[in-house]
C-alpha cells in the first residue's frame, strides 16, 4: 500500500470520484445516505481530494434532527444510556453470579471463574472419571453415562443401530449423520482402556 501524507486515503483499486463528470480516483471516503431507522455509518461516497474537501466544507452532520435530538447526539454519554447485559439486573441468572454482587471487578472475575470450575467439576462425575474427554464425549453421543460395561454398550450400540440404518427405517438417508457419529462413538469406546477387565 502506498503511503500518502493525506489521513484517509485509500487505494481506489480504479473506483471513480463519485463526484457528478470528474475522472480521478475515488480515494476518499465520505458519509453517504443513511437509511432511515438504521444507526450505522450508511452507504459511503468516494471522491478525490478536491471533491472530499469540498463535501466536507459543506456537510452538517446534524441536518433533519431537532434540537432535541442535536441535544443528545452531543452528550457524552450519548450512546451509553443502555446498561449490557453483564450488568443489567436480571444479570446472573444462568448460575453465573452478577457484576453487580461486587464491589472489585477482579472478585467478580473470581466469582465468575469458580463458578465454571464447579460446572465442570459436577460434569465430572465419578462414574464418567474413567474415562477422558473424548471417551466421555462418545458416551454422550451414544446417551450412556459413565458406569457401563463392554456388554451394555454393545446392547446400546445395536440398538442405535437399528434406529439409525436406513435398512431397518425404511430407507429414510436423513438420519445419516447421527448413525455415523453413533459407528464412531463406539469405535472409539469398544476399544477403551476402562472396559477392559
């Protein structure tokens, strides 16, 4: 990109001055027509220096609004009126605690993080520690918990099976997906280390 001592130039990549009979390259970006009810930049206009600087000589951002509406588009907090989510008061209700119940941001981010360490520790139960992540994924797939042996996931797999293959479902290819991932899930399990034995 070539450097230029103008703030805002941009590469034309052979775009035209939008400005009405003039050839030069449109490499100023200026506001163009706002849709009605949309609070974004719009459309942009491209123009050459010389039409840039006479766009902007003549542009008022505030033509069309009432005073009331000039008023608050020079507030500073002019666009910090709506609380987010985090800290609206229905925050928290997922389990995870509000920013609000801390006068420290650090013991909210505290608070926050010892909360998703006791969700995934109650997602670690005893009878799925046997097995490692991808083992217990698998049993998820297949909607087995944990305390199971080589026959119950065979029973389970055949029965899956059955439900899935379009030989035993009159056809039906749309449940294609699910059978593949059920085939894998329990390739991956018949061959485990925690059903040996």
């Amino acid at each position: 990109m070539r450097h230029s001592r103008f703030h805002g130039r941009v590469e034309s990549g052979g775009r035209a001055c939008n400005w009405p009979g003039c050839e030069e390259a449109g490499e100023f970006r200026a506001p163009g027509v706002r849709l009605p009810g949309f609070d974004g930049p719009g459309d942009y206009r491209w123009f050459c220096l010389d039409h840039v600087r006479e766009f902007n000589s003549g542009y008022d951002y505030f033509d069309g609004m009432s005073a009331e509406e000039i008023f608050r588009a020079q507030s500073p907090l002019h666009g910090w009126e709506a609380q987010s989510r985090a800290f609206r008061p229905d925050a928290g209700v997922d389990g995870t605690p509000r920013w609000a119940d801390f006068a420290d941001p650090l013991e909210a981010i505290s608070g926050r993080a010892k909360a998703h360490m006791r969700q995934r520790q109650s997602e670690m139960k005893p009878e799925n520690a046997r097995f490692n992540p991808e083992e217990r994924r698998a049993l998820g797939v297949l909607g087995l918990d944990g305390d199971i042996d080589s026959k119950t996931l065979r029973l389970r797999y055949t029965r899956l099976l059955r439900q899935y293959h379009p030989d035993h479902n009159g056809g039906d290819h749309s449940r294609a997906a699910r059978l593949q991932g059920v085939v894998e899930a329990y390739q991956l399990l018949r061959k485990s280390a925690a059903l040996e034995g």
